[in-house]
C-alpha cells in the first residue's frame, strides 16, 4: 500500500453513507524512501491512534484509546515487542487529528527504508462510502451527519 493511499475524514458524515464503528489497521507495509546514512539492519516503526473522545456531541467511545496505550506498552516492552521507544508515536482523543496524522505518517515515511517493518494502528470511528472507499475519522469531527474526506 503506498503512502498515498491513505484516507482521513474529517468534519462531518454525508447522509447515506454506512458508518463502520470501529476500524482497525494494522501492520501496513508503507513505501518509504530510505533514509540518508540509515544502515542495513531492519528498523521498527509504529504509529497508534485511538480516540475515543470526538469532538462531536453522542460519538465517544469506550476502548480505543485506552487499547493504544495497552498496545504502546507491549510494543516497546524489549522482551515482547522490542520497539525502540523514539520509533513509536502514539495519538489519543484530540491529538489525534487528521493534521497530526499525516505529520506522523510523513515523519515515518522519511525515515524508514525498504527492509523496515511499520505497524499502524487505528482505533476510532470510520465511513465505507457507497462506492468502497474506507475513511478513517479523527478527532475533530463536528457534525456525525457528513463526513468531508481529507486525503492523506
């Protein structure tokens, strides 16, 4: 999957779309560019988003963000998941928008190489419009009756 390929939504949902609840995306292998001086050895990467809180009224839910905090702490744990801690961004509730999603996503995607393993996960709410396309939502959703798709 490349880099482009990855969709937010932010705003507002548009009326006929189906909302998919909770999405979760996981070990995504995005194509990087590798980084100036970067060695042979294989790097670990993560980025981990889970809201809970939205900014609209009626759409807060219980375990996402509580679940990347879980997540963060297996994964840099050195006996189970031995992610370097500097490699792992983790975004919650209104840190998580859809600016600061993208910004992560760049900010991996210049340093990791070709070999490179990046983990994403995203817990939240999500929109499948009419004709497939998946979108996340991130945080600043205003109104839950339109959806206005942001391109990552």
């Amino acid at each position: 999957m490349g880099f482009s390929e990855f969709s937010l939504a932010r705003s507002t949902r548009r009326p006929g779309y189906r909302a998919l609840g909770v999405i979760v995306l996981a070990c995504c292998a995005l194509c990087a560019r590798p980084a100036a001086g970067q060695g042979d050895e294989p790097h670990s990467y993560a980025l981990l988003v889970g809201i809970s809180r939205y900014s609209a009224p009626g759409m807060d839910l219980v375990t996402p963000r509580n679940d990347v905090l879980r997540l963060h702490e297996i994964l840099v744990d050195p006996a189970v998941g031995g992610f370097p801690r500097k490699n792992v961004t983790v975004l919650t509730d209104g840190q998580a928008t859809a600016t600061s999603v993208r910004l992560a996503l760049r900010d991996i995607a210049s340093e990791a190489g070709p070999s490179d393993l990046i983990l994403i996960y995203f817990s939240g709410h999500g929109e499948l419009l009419k004709d497939g396309t998946a979108y996340l939502v991130t945080h600043e959703l205003q109104d839950p009756s339109r959806v206005l798709p942001d391109h990552v």
